[in-house]
C-alpha cells in the first residue's frame, strides 16, 4: 500500500472509533479492492455506516471519501494486470448499461483533466515547441497511437517533427542521437507506464532537451525528468487505456499552436488545400447529387 496513506493510518489509528478501526484493517489488507468501492458499499462490506466511512476519509486528512479513493485508485493503476482490470471494471458497471457508464467515465476524466493541468505549463510548453530547432516525440505501447496523431498534425505544422519509433531502446537511442539543448522532446505515458519512455525523457533530460510530459499524474515516471508536466487523467477501463482525456489535452496543444502562428499556419494550409486539389488527394462529394440519390431512395 501506498506509504504515506499507511502512515496516516498509523498516525490515526489511536484516534479512530472500533467502526474507524475496522475500515483501516479492511483497507490495508484489501486496498485494491477499496479503491474502487462507494462509501456506501466499504460501509456496507466492513459492517459500519457509510457516515463513518466518510468520517474516516476526514479523519485522514482527505476532503472526503472520493479523495481518498482516487489516492488509492492512482497508487494502484500501474500495478493491475489485464485480468485484473476486466474484474474491477465488471465490478464497476454491474447491471448498469455498459455504454452509458463507459461515456459518463470518460466526460469524468475530461472534467478532472481541466482540474489538473496546470495552465502555465501548458503555456509554456506551447512556447517551446515554437522556438524547438527540432521536435521528438514519444509515445509506446497504447501510448503510440497519440504520438503518431500529434505528429501527423505538427509535422504540417512544423518540418522538424521526428516521431521515435518505439521498438527497442537502442534504437530508440540511436534516432535521438543528435539532440542538443535547442529541441524538444515531447513524451507520453500512462499506466501501465512503459519504462522506454522513461528512459528516452531521462535521456532528452541528460541532453538538456526541453522536456514535454504528456501523462496522468505528477507521480507518473516520465513527469520526474519533465520541464512542464500536462495532465491528463486516464482511468481503467476492462484491458484498454481510456485515451478520451489526453487527446482532448492534444487537441488542445494543437489549436494553440496553430492560433499562436495563425499567419504561418494559413499560409501552410492553403499550399496544403492547392496541392490537394491538384492531385485529387479527397474524394469531392456533390450534395446536390447526394439529395436527389436520398430522394430516389
């Protein structure tokens, strides 16, 4: 269990009420399991009210009991295997429709997104992949498919877009061998955190690279060796990775950018729409034909 939530406990424990104490044991024996029960259900597991429970959530030194349970839920979310996450998630939708819980939890992560990232930094890091000689970014794992959405559109962007390909780390290594203090390296990760990524950021930190975390909590392996830390919250969802949040956090990156750079960007994007034209790169659809086909119908 997490070590500083277990010494709360014992800091507390001859505080606590015989109900308190019963939660206590109840979570460091089970805290796996807590992370992802209500109140009302720990209540109702360790024989005490759901007011005790919320009482001891304070006792603690949380806001409340949904403090405490994402304290849990962040300590333990790199450490569930696949298996265990189809259990917790089972568990979590219950006989409710499965559609409706899993769009409520990713408006949920969106919402506590906007709570937890640090608009200066967001800021920040906008500025420094403007004045970046060069720009890497990193993504492995579930993580890749971000990385390649974000470096599809800064490669229109910008032409010193460099998109690692995650395969072993002396490769990785090898396609960052010439990184200096005037790059960027921009690295995403969220649990089960992949220790490539890890060890890529260490190595754009040792260069004195400007550092760019994409990831879902300070505690986060990649956010140690990060200038600016963007927070997106994930959470568990059976064996994927809810990516909802840090695409929004993407999306976001993105519109600054091109409003930041607003005269560059058309011009950019007008060559881009003649180009396309002139080779027919999109299929052109006539609506007017399209009406009178629907009508036929």
């Amino acid at each position: 269990m997490n070590t500083h939530l277990s010494i709360r406990i014992q800091d507390q424990m001859p505080h606590f009420s015989k109900g308190q104490r019963l939660i206590a044991k109840y979570i460091e024996e089970h805290y796996d399991k807590v992370a992802f029960m209500t109140a009302s259900k720990l209540g109702s597991t360790v024989g005490v009210s759901e007011s005790t429970v919320v009482r001891f959530a304070t006792e603690l030194g949380y806001d409340g009991y949904p403090e405490l349970q994402r304290a849990m839920q962040e300590m333990i979310r790199s450490k569930l295997t696949s298996v265990q996450r189809i259990e917790v998630t089972k568990e979590r939708i219950g006989k409710n429709d499965i559609l409706d819980v899993m769009l409520a939890q990713d408006m949920d992560v969106i919402r506590r997104t906007m709570e937890a990232t640090s608009h200066k930094d967001f800021y920040e890091a906008v500025d420094a992949i403007i004045g970046a000689k060069k720009i890497y970014i990193l993504g492995a794992r579930s993580s890749v498919a971000l990385a390649t959405f974000l470096s599809y559109y800064l490669g229109m962007l910008f032409d010193n877009v460099q998109c690692i390909q995650a395969t072993s780390e002396a490769e990785i290594f090898e396609q960052m061998i010439y990184m200096t203090k005037d790059d960027v390296m921009i690295g995403l990760s969220f649990p089960r955190y992949s220790k490539k990524a890890s060890k890529a950021m260490h190595f754009a930190h040792d260069r004195g690279a400007k550092v760019i975390a994409i990831t879902d909590s300070l505690l986060s392996p990649i956010a140690e060796f990060a200038d600016y830390r963007l927070l997106a919250r994930s959470d568990i969802s059976a064996i994927v990775d809810s990516l909802v949040a840090p695409l929004s956090l993407i999306n976001s990156l993105l519109v600054a950018l091109a409003l930041k750079m607003e005269g560059r960007v058309t011009k950019v994007f007008q060559n881009l729409e003649n180009i396309w034209d002139e080779y027919g790169v999109y299929e052109k659809v006539d609506e007017a034909e399209n009406d009178k086909d629907n009508k036929k119908e």
